[in-house]
C-alpha cells in the first residue's frame, strides 16, 4: 500500500471518507476534526450503527441498514473500522484514512481515553454507554495488526482502494495530516 503524500487535495474532492484503524489510534478525533474541516456529516459507527443505552449491541440486519442508509448520503466522514460491514461501506467511499498507529501508541490511546471519560459518555457513544476498558478490548488492540490489519489490507485491495488508501502511522503525522487538509 502507498502512504499518500500531498494529502490535501485528494480529500478536498472527497465526499464521502472513511477513517478506520485499532481502537486508541485517534479515528473519531481526527474524523470530527476533518468533519468541522470539510463540511462532511461526522458519522461514528458505535454510536449510529453498533451500540444502544446500556452497551447493547444492536441487531446485524439492522446495524446493516443502518449503514446502508448512511453510506447513501452524498456527503459524509464515518470512523470505525468494522471489518463486518465493510462490503457495505467500501464501495461508496471516495477516501479511505487509516490510522495505522504502533499497538504502544494505542494501548495508551485507550488506556488514557478510559480514564478521561471514566464512567462518563464518549461524545461519539450514545447515552448510557459509560467508558468502560476490558481485558477483551486490550487483548484485541494487542493483537490487532496480527488479526485485523491483513484482513483490512485484502478488503481494501478488493474493492481498490489499497494504491489510495492515506496510511497515518503517528498523532503527529494524523495532527500534520489534519492541518494540511484545512
């Protein structure tokens, strides 16, 4: 996969972005910040497709209109990585963001976003989800680039979008990345 450089102009003529990676990488604040950016609708996949109050997931066939519904509109920025739905979300997007972080980078990611908003509401999980870290969750952003990240890199080259596809391995690469795109 290429790591684009020049980035303005490629998401300057995007409409509709995704912006995926390991849970702790910084998708949703760097989605919202190129949201305010580019005038796109922010959509955060926990809390417009996966979660209900109380940590209830959702129905698969109703996470799935959900998106499909979404991913309709002409203009829009979604994060959230969800390997399960990208058949539904890849071949609308104009513009694919990973943020591609080294696991340490994430794990603190997670780790300091839980106790910021400890037994409060993250801005993008609806009501009655408080922060909340599990084992599971840890496990996950350990093994994430062993697990996910091929399954991502075959997904992306499947609906061809590996050659253009903006790699971000850094918060100072995502914080240039986000002010070059102003």
């Amino acid at each position: 996969m290429n790591i684009t450089s020049g980035l303005k102009s490629p998401l300057i003529e995007a409409n509709r972005i995704l912006v995926i990676g390991c849970p702790g990488s910084g998708k949703s604040t760097l989605a919202k910040r190129l949201a305010r950016m580019l005038d796109l609708d922010y959509i955060s996949m926990d809390r417009d497709f996966y979660w209900q109050p109380g940590w209830r997931k959702r129905p698969r066939d109703e996470i799935d209109r959900r998106i499909v519904k979404a991913v309709a509109e002409q203009r829009w920025i979604m994060d959230g990585t969800g390997l399960s739905s990208f058949r539904l979300r890849l071949p609308r997007a104009d513009a694919v963001i990973w943020l591609r972080l080294p696991r340490y980078a994430c794990l603190y990611g997670a780790v300091s976003r839980t106790y910021r908003y400890f037994g409060r509401n993250r801005p993008e999980l609806p009501a009655g989800c408080p922060e909340r870290l599990s084992l599971d969750a840890l496990a996950y952003i350990w093994n994430f680039e062993r697990d996910a990240a091929p399954l991502i890199e075959v997904a992306l080259q499947d609906h061809g979008l590996a050659n253009s596809t903006v790699i971000i391995r850094s918060r100072k690469a995502a914080n240039h990345f986000a002010a070059l795109s102003a």
